[in-house]
C-alpha cells in the first residue's frame, strides 16, 4: 500500500507559522503528523508560491504550487497529482491537533470496507483528515463542474454530498458529539490560534484530553468577539407592532439622531486592534439607511479586509442612486462585493398582514428587494419573524422568495426576555441549557458607546462600560463573570428570562 499526504497550505494565515507553547508552529506540528500516517510515501503541500518562507523541505516532501481558486480546478490538480498513489490523506496544514490513533483507526477502516471516502463526524475540525482513494477524483471534478464553487475547509465534502449515494463513504463517529460548540481547532485566526493555546496548556494533546477539555473547561471556548451590532442610527421609517424597539427607543419615527463616522471608526479600529477580524452590523436599534453617511459607514468596514458586513434593513430610505454607489463602493476592495449582506426584514406577503406589522411603506420595500437582488445578487436575504399572527402566511412568503432571490430567513420570535408579550408559535430551545452563543461571541454598541452585557439587555441593567472610553479588551474581559455562570449553569436574572441563548449570529 503506498499513500500520500496532501496538505492545503494555500491560505495560511501567519497563525500557522506562530510558534506554540509546545515550541513549535502548527505546521511543523502537522508535518510531523503527516510524516507518522501509516504507509506515508509522499508528502505534497499545495501553496500559492514555490517555497514557504522560513522552511526547507526534504526528498519525502514537495511544494507544488496552486492557484486554483475553484474546487473544480482544485479537484483536477488532485487527480493528476495522486494517481500513482493507493490512498490519499487530505488535510490543512495549520491544525496542529491531528490524532494519530483516529487516523490509524479511519485508514483501517476506510481498506476493510474499501470505501472511496472516509471522514470523521461529531468531532471538532481540524482532529481528523479525509482519506479518499485516488479514483474518485476524476467523479468530485464532474461533480463540481456543475457550479463555480470557491475552496473552502469543507469543500470536497460540498461536493461529494451533490451525489454523496454514488460513493462508497465510511463514517468514523465520536463518541462525544462535539459539533454543536462549532470548535475549529485550526491556527488561522487570533480566535482559534487562541483556543489552540489554550487546550493545549489545559494539556490536550490526543482525543481523549481534548474532548474532555472541551466538554469540561467551557469557559476556555470564550476568546474574541467575532459578531460586533452598533447603533449608527437612533430612528426607524417604520415603528413595528412586534418590535421592542419603539416601547424603549422613544419617538423613533421622529428622531433622527446619528453615530459619527470618526466614532464608528474608531470601534472598527478596537475591534481590529483587538479580534482582528469580525462581521460587522451597523443595524442594532434603528434604521442605517437613515444615517446621512451610509457609503461612509460601509466603506469604514470594507477598508479592514479581515472583516465582512451585515446590513439589516426595512428596505426603507434607499435610492436607486445610493445602493449604485454602494455596489460602485464594493467593487474598488477585493472580494468587497462578496463581503457584504443584506437582510431585509419584509414579515409577509399578504399586503395587509404586512401593515398590520410594519405599517406601511411595502411597495417601497419590495422595490428595494428586486433592486438589491440585482447589485448584490446572492447576497441579499429577505427575512420573516415567525410567531401567531403570520404563521398562515409563512409557507407563501418562503416558496415566493426562495424562487426569487434564493435566500429566505425565518426568524424565530424574541420576546426579550418577558419585556414583550410572547407570540412564538412553537418552543425551540433545547432539552439541555448550554451557554449563550451571545455573551461568547457577540459585542452589541449602542450609539453613545455604551456596551449592555448582549441586546437583549434594553433596560441597560447589566452594562459592561463605554467603549469610547475603555479599552475593548476590558469591556470583554468584564463579560467573562457571565459566561462563567453560564458553563456552572448559574445565570443573572435577565439570563433566565431568555430565549436567545442557543440562537447563532455569526
């Protein structure tokens, strides 16, 4: 049997070459995992260059530049490179925490029941490689003619599951399933370089140590803030009848009060300084086509190439001139098109259902849709809250849009912790309580730089400071306390009330 070790290098970060506490990087680390797989006869690391600064290889190992950008071509290069070969190891090369013992029981496997793919489920990323026989390359890069689709972490598994019952594909199970902490044990960001860090000072060092890790040292899970809601706007164009804002925001449709763009900078310079990269929503509380500045606000975003917007509107305020701006905008930064969403908060398709919610103005939004869809195509959600009173019209909403724009959300009812009247159809959360995705990974920013301990927090009674004047690594740092209650399933009173926990942003 004669294998080969395919690693993707093609998009390290500098992460990947940061030495760790163990004294070496993540892709030494991995290179030694690659030299230890069983029947190992050749090593190729696919890299946009002919060398790797900083490192020399040796007769087993060879650079082979790429610079593929589809999984398509990815896919072809694969099959040329590994046909002489029995079996392929596929992995990236900045996860220093590949298991031997998991891929020596995967290897087994995948030959006693000749599969064509084997993969690992329920572990976290980067604890296991894909193993795949040469032959069926030539099957994934027909398959991934079908669509332009970019490479990715995940990207042979995108295209094996077009047809995944055409192909013989074996399953290694963790017996722990660790998916929902949604852990990427990869050095390609601070957050997750980070979590490295830090499971590997906890002593995690195979399978065993580090789900156990996991699954005991919670608070560890906590890093960087990686979604940031600002208020850049204190007034909305629509005051809606399930919407807590217009109860705690005072005269919303009259007030017109806004963020500087110098102030939305400098938070966007904090984040940067302190998380590196994050998505960005400048639509916490208020209407941002409101802002007098909008292309301002986005271009603030895009000029850090680490982070991606999210741009929730009513669909209310924008021009046909302004949005031709934006899109002008987008196009003069790299992947500045592909690094900005729109969700547009539409509720129903029945015209007076819609009034009912939002009031008026549903004319307007539906134009914004089809002229959004058309600048930003594949980038532009339409969203509906589903509770009691739109529940009938949800079907109808959900069929229309998915045919027109392809992207529909259907959010689920937040009462606000009992600050509104409940309306949710059906009860969602979990059997088990697990800790709030938002206190680990959100930042919410109102106007005047106050930093509540998450959104729902509108009665300001848990404020973690200002981020105007304290520091961001002191206003997180404060959160800590709460999301260590939350792992002793311990939680403040707001906490109890809530029904967001275990909703995900990004």
């Amino acid at each position: 049997m004669k294998t080969i070790a395919v690693l993707n290098a093609m998009a390290l970060s500098g992460y990947a070459f940061e030495k760790l506490n163990l004294g070496k990087s993540a892709f030494e680390m991995v290179l030694e995992y690659a030299q230890s797989i069983p029947d190992i006869s050749s090593i190729i690391i696919l890299h946009r260059k002919e060398e790797i600064d900083g490192w020399k290889g040796s007769a087993q190992v060879s650079i082979l530049p790429c610079t593929s950008v589809t999984m398509k071509d990815l896919l072809h290069l694969l099959e040329e490179q590994t046909k002489s070969f029995d079996t392929v190891f596929y992995f990236y090369a900045d996860c220093p925490l590949l298991d031997k013992d998991i891929t020596r029981r995967m290897y087994d496997n995948h030959n006693k029941y000749f599969a064509e793919y084997t993969f690992a489920d329920g572990y976290p990323y980067g604890l296991t490689p894909e193993i795949l026989k040469p032959s069926v390359f030539q099957s994934l890069s027909k398959l991934a003619e079908k669509g332009e689709l970019p490479i990715s972490r995940d990207g042979i598994f995108t295209v094996l599951q077009k047809d995944i019952n055409a192909f013989d594909v074996e399953t290694e199970i963790s017996s722990e399933d660790l998916r929902l902490l949604r852990v990427s044990l990869s050095c390609d960001t601070k957050r997750d370089f980070s979590l490295v860090q830090s499971i590997i000072d906890a002593g995690g060092t195979d399978e065993k140590t580090i789900t156990g890790i996991l699954l005991t040292r919670g608070e560890i899970l906590r890093t960087y803030p990686a979604y940031i809601g600002v208020q850049i706007t204190s007034g909305c164009l629509q005051s809606c009848s399930y919407c807590p804002y217009p109860r705690f925001g005072g005269d919303i449709l009259s007030n017109r009060n806004q963020m500087e763009v110098r102030e939305f900078r400098d938070i966007l310079e904090k984040v940067h300084r302190f998380s590196e990269d994050a998505v960005i929503c400048p639509s916490l509380w208020g209407e941002p086509s409101l802002h007098s500045d909008v292309p301002a606000i986005l271009e603030a975003i895009l000029e850090y190439p680490a982070f991606r917007g999210i741009i929730e509107t009513s669909g209310l305020g924008w021009s046909q001139e302004l949005l031709n701006e934006l899109r002008s905008l987008t196009e003069t930064y790299d992947s500045g098109p592909d690094r900005i969403d729109w969700i547009v908060s539409l509720d129903a398709m029945d015209e007076q259902l819609y009034r009912d919610l939002r009031g008026s103005g549903m004319e307007e939004a539906l134009t914004f849709c089809e002229l959004a869809g058309d600048l930003f195509p594949g980038r532009v959600y339409v969203q509906a809250v589903r509770m009691k009173k739109s529940e009938e019209d949800l079907e109808q909403f959900f069929r229309y849009w998915k045919d027109r724009l392809g992207n529909v959300i259907i959010q689920k009812y937040d009462h606000l912790c009992g600050f509104l009247d409940e309306r949710k159809v059906t009860d969602l959360s979990p059997l088990k309580r697990f800790p709030c995705w938002h206190i680990k990974r959100d930042l919410s920013v109102l106007m005047d730089g106050t930093v509540p301990l998450c959104r729902e927090d509108v009665n300001r009674k848990h404020i973690l400071g200002n981020i105007f004047t304290d520091s961001l690594e002191d206003l997180w740092q404060r959160g800590d306390r709460y999301y260590e209650r939350h792992v002793k399933s311990e939680y403040p009173e707001i906490c109890t009330r809530c029904d967001e926990y275990y909703t995900y942003n990004f």
